[in-house]
C-alpha cells in the first residue's frame, strides 16, 4: 500500500546548503491538540498512515490542559477548556466533542446558570436584582441573533454587538452594577471579550450554529482523568507502540520552509522535518506573535492580513482551596462590583454535591482587560484583592486564608498565547476564509479558522477533519502529490486567499 509504513526502511534526506538531515513523511501536523489529534485519526481513517504530529509541551491536548491541585490530597482541575457547549440530542445533532465524552464515560455536571446565589459589597442580595436584569438582556439578545441572520442573509453592514444591543433596547447603566454584571454573564463570561469589540453577525453566527445544530445543554468536566481523556482516547491507538514515532513530544517549531514541492518544519531541537503537506493547527495567538514561528518564504500579504484581523481573548481561572468551605453549595456565586465591571464577578465552588466534595476548591473567572491584569501580576497580590472580595461578601470572621492558590497565565505560555480567538466588528467572511486558506502545501486548522463554531472545541475538530479530508481527498487519484488546490467539502476551491 502506498501509505503503509516500514519503520526499518524509514528513509532521511539531506537538506540543501547544510549538514542537517531531515526525517521524511507525508504528512506533518503542527500540534497535538483538538485539531491536530483529529486531523491524524482522519489521515489514518482514510488510509494515510505515514504522519508525524510535533507538539510543543509534553503532553496531547493543547488547550484543553489539566493541572493537578490541593494541598494533601490532589485533584485535577481544568486549567483551559472545561466545557461541552452544546451536547445537542436526537432532534438536532450530537457534538462531537460530547460523542467522545460519552465514550470515555466523563464525569461532567449539567450547567444550571440559575443555580445561583447572588451578592454585591454588602453581603448576599435579592437574586431578582440581577436576574430581571438577565432576563431583559437575554431578551434583547434574543432580537440580536435574529438581525444578524438578517443582516448576513441581505449582505447588509456589521456592526458591534454592544451597538446591536443597544438597538434592541439593551443599554445598561454604568451606574448600575446589577444591570453590568448581568450584561458581563450574558456576553462577557461567554466570549472573554467586550461586545463593542466583537462582531455582531459573526458572533451570533457562532451562537445560532452551536444552539440551533447542536443544544443550549452545556456539561462541565470534572473528571479526575482530565478533559482530555477524550481526545487522548483518540490519540493513544495512533501514537502507542510501533506508531509511536508519528508524535514527537516536546518539539518547539521555529521555522517553516515551504515551495511547490514540500513542507520543511524545523524546530529548535536542531531536527526536522520534511513532508509533502503540513497541517498548522497552532493557535490564532501563536501565529500573530512576531517571534514565534519564522515561514520561509513569509506568508503572503492577504494570509498576514488575515491572521492580523483577528483577536485572541483571554479566560483566566483561578482556583483557590481553602481549610473548609464557607459558601453555599450553588453552582454559581454571582458577585456585582460597585465599581469595575467584571472585577471577579463569577466564583465556582467545586464542593457541589455529586462533584469534587470535600475539596474546598473555588474556581473564580476573569477575563479581557481584568485577565490580563491579574496574569501580570503575583499570585499574592491576587489573592489578597479575591480576599477582600470575599470577606465583604461573607463577613471577616467567617474567611479562612486559602491554604492554596494557581492560576495559568495564558497571555504568557508561548505555544498558545491565549485562550481562543474571537471575530472584531467589520471584519469579512471573506478574511475569514483568507485566515482558513491554505498556503500551498500548508494547511490551517483550528478553531479560530471554523466559520461557524470559533473559539469552541467542536470548531476544532471540524476543521482539523477538514483539513485532512482536503489532502487525503486526492491521495488515491492521480493528483497526490500536488492536492494544494484541490476541491474542499464545501465546493470552493482551498486556496481562496484574496489579496
């Protein structure tokens, strides 16, 4: 078969101008996360089996990353991704992503937003004091994924989603911190960035396609094996024994050679790699760092254009545990700032029945501006302002010191700079479809590059089996070997960029 592999015959090449011997493959995948992983098994389920998959850290996930935490004993926690968005069901779809889950038999809790106790700087407040505020926002958003569909459908301008809002009778006060921390729950919380700064048509887009072809029924994980079982299920038959040299682990890329005829990565180990195709599914921060990855030749101007379009947000979990609990068991605790929108309006305890009871973990969320706040500065000085927080909450003498406290800093962690991407007002479909293109032999996958279901993991998987689909569409007919302008799923041709 002409894919198959004989590992006593691997073959290596030397590169032109230097001494440096590259491995040769067909196939080589930039990262092992949601839609790296999924490009491989769609490369071995149709019948390519010469790959090899580079990744930076040391471990299968990407984004969806696990962290052990506690004092004694341990629990692991979820750093990064921590939800299924949409499980969807028999009258609609089942989301991949839940597929897998349902597999390796996760342990997730159904997410009740309701579930709730609510509390401003003088302590626990009538919950009708941000839920009315809720319920008008929710019904104003509701009017907003309607005209965007409009708006899209007629070809008519985009325009922010704060302005949408506004013009469906949603304008909350600044004044008014009820009315603040709901418009943050409704939006902020979901997206990690303002609605002045996000698409109206493209975020209800993403909005519309997740709850409409999917569910609203979102799971969050807490099983001890981590979220990533379920891709690491996926991965483990790809990678283990014999197929072991298809992943490298720990393997930093710093430059990619590309031309008419192959794909050469190189990475700061001194090795590389040489492949008729690459699959880059590195994230939407990676590839807009200067200093990140080097392409030889430089990527054309309307591929830098794109990736430049484009923003990466931020969604920072800080977890803190604590002698004992000393909040209500609820889902949520819902906190209005009198003062700064979003300053740690959202705390998770994860002593829920049926969940990690007996942990005395509280998981308190920030993202944009506040995120990167509390990213640049020491663990302490976090702690002291949740502190605070809490004790204007609970009362001083009810308020043990957290016995324990880590949050990543995903600005900073140089394979992701970031949690995911989200799409700025006035932005096109058709950079958008730039940022999907391919470059040659290069191929882009992520979720930052789904039209549909950015910034969420099933957009992930789908367009790492995009990806693949387009190479392996051709790898039996005549045209192997030069499939960069082949045919893709949705009948337009890959190579859309626009310059």
């Amino acid at each position: 078969m002409r894919f198959a592999r004989i590992a006593a015959t691997l073959t290596a090449f030397a590169v032109v101008g230097n001494a440096r011997t590259c491995t040769e493959t067909e196939v080589v995948i930039l990262g092992a996360g949601v839609a790296g992983v999924t490009a491989a098994e769609t490369l071995h389920k149709n019948g390519v089996e010469d790959f090899i998959v580079l990744e930076y850290q040391d471990r299968i996930g990407g984004r969806m990353h696990e962290v052990t935490f506690g004092k004694g004993q341990q629990y692991v926690v979820e750093a990064g991704a921590n939800w299924v968005h949409g499980t969807g069901g028999p009258e609609t779809h089942v989301n991949p992503i839940w597929d897998l889950a349902i597999k390796a038999n996760l342990r997730t809790l159904t997410s009740d937003v309701e579930n709730a106790t609510v509390y401003d700087q003088t302590g626990e407040i009538p919950p009708e004091l941000l839920f009315n505020a809720l319920k008008a926002v929710s019904d104003a958003d509701s009017k907003v994924l309607a005209d965007a569909g409009i708006r899209l459908h007629h070809h008519l301008e985009d325009r922010t989603y704060r302005a949408a809002l506004r013009r469906q009778g949603w304008n909350p006060k600044e004044t008014n911190q009820y009315e603040q921390l709901a418009d943050y729950l409704a939006f902020d919380s979901v997206t990690a960035a303002k609605a002045k700064e996000t698409s109206e048509i493209y975020t209800a887009v993403t909005t519309n396609a997740t709850a409409k072809f999917f569910s609203h029924r979102e799971e969050f994980s807490f099983d001890q094996r981590g979220f990533s079982i379920i891709l690491r299920n996926v991965a483990d038959p790809l990678f283990e024994g014999q197929n072991a040299w298809r992943l490298r682990k720990n393997t930093i890329v710093k430059e990619i050679e590309h031309d008419d005829d192959s794909v050469t990565v190189h990475s700061t180990d001194g090795k590389c790699v040489r492949a008729k195709y690459a699959i880059m599914t590195f994230s939407l921060g990676v590839l807009q760092h200067p200093e990140a990855v080097k392409f030889t030749p430089e990527l054309p101007r309307w591929k830098k254009d794109a990736i430049t379009s484009f923003e990466m947000v931020t969604y920072t979990k800080i977890f803190m545990q604590f002698p004992h609990s000393f909040w209500p068991k609820n889902q949520y605790l819902y906190y209005a700032d009198p003062n700064t929108r979003g300053y740690y309006p959202l705390f998770q305890p994860l002593d829920v029945p049926g969940v990690l009871e007996g942990s005395n973990i509280l998981v308190v969320t920030v993202v944009n501006d506040q995120a990167y706040r509390v990213e640049r500065q020491s663990e302490d000085k976090t702690q002291a302002e949740i502190m605070e927080v809490l004790r204007k909450i609970f009362g001083d003498e009810t308020i043990p010191e957290p016995i324990g406290i880590f949050y990543a800093r995903w600005t900073q962690m140089p394979w992701s700079y970031g949690s995911y991407s989200n799409w700025p007002p006035a932005v096109s479909a058709q950079t958008h479809r730039n940022l999907r293109a391919n470059v040659g032999r290069v191929f882009f996958a992520g979720e930052a590059t789904s039209p549909n279901f950015s910034g969420f993991l099933h957009g992930a998987y789908y367009e790492g089996k995009r990806a693949a689909k387009s190479i392996t569409s051709c790898h039996d007919g005549p045209g192997w070997g030069d499939c960069s302008m082949a045919e893709g799923t949705d009948g337009e041709r890959i190579l859309c960029g626009n310059g």
